[in-house]
C-alpha cells in the first residue's frame, strides 16, 4: 500500500465517522425537539443534508454504487 491510499482511507473514514455523529446529533435533536417543542426543522434538515453528504464521500465507489442501487429498488417499489 502506498501513502497515497492511506491517506484516501483515513480522509474517508474521517468523513464516515463525522457523518454519523452528525446524524446521532440530529437523532438527539429530534428527541430534543418532540419533548420540548423547540421549532428547529430548518437546521436540522441542513443538518441531515450535510451528514448524508460527508457518508456518500465516505463510501467506496463500490459501496457507493450497492447503496444506491437498493434505494432505488426500495423507492421504486
């Protein structure tokens, strides 16, 4: 293994690992706000759209590739 994919694979395991503890903060958040209702959908959903989006670069281009393919099947049923 050269540095070169050391590094590709610490840059996206970084990006996994902070895109789920953005989404476990939503799901606090979510919690938070269905307690005390607290009117925070707007950054929330920025939120979501951000963590979603540091997974998908997290994801190999093969992982990438299978998760789509089932969300379209999924959708599309």
């Amino acid at each position: 293994m050269n540095v070169k994919n050391i590094m590709n694979d610490e840059v996206r395991g970084l990006c996994l690992c902070l895109g789920f503890a953005g989404l476990a903060y939503v799901a606090f958040l979510l919690l938070l706000a269905a307690f005390t209702g607290f009117k925070i959908v707007k950054g929330l959903s920025l939120l979501i759209a951000f963590s979603a989006g540091l997974i998908c670069l997290g994801f190999k281009p093969q992982v990438r590739n299978r998760v789509y393919n089932y969300a379209r099947c999924v959708l599309l049923k």
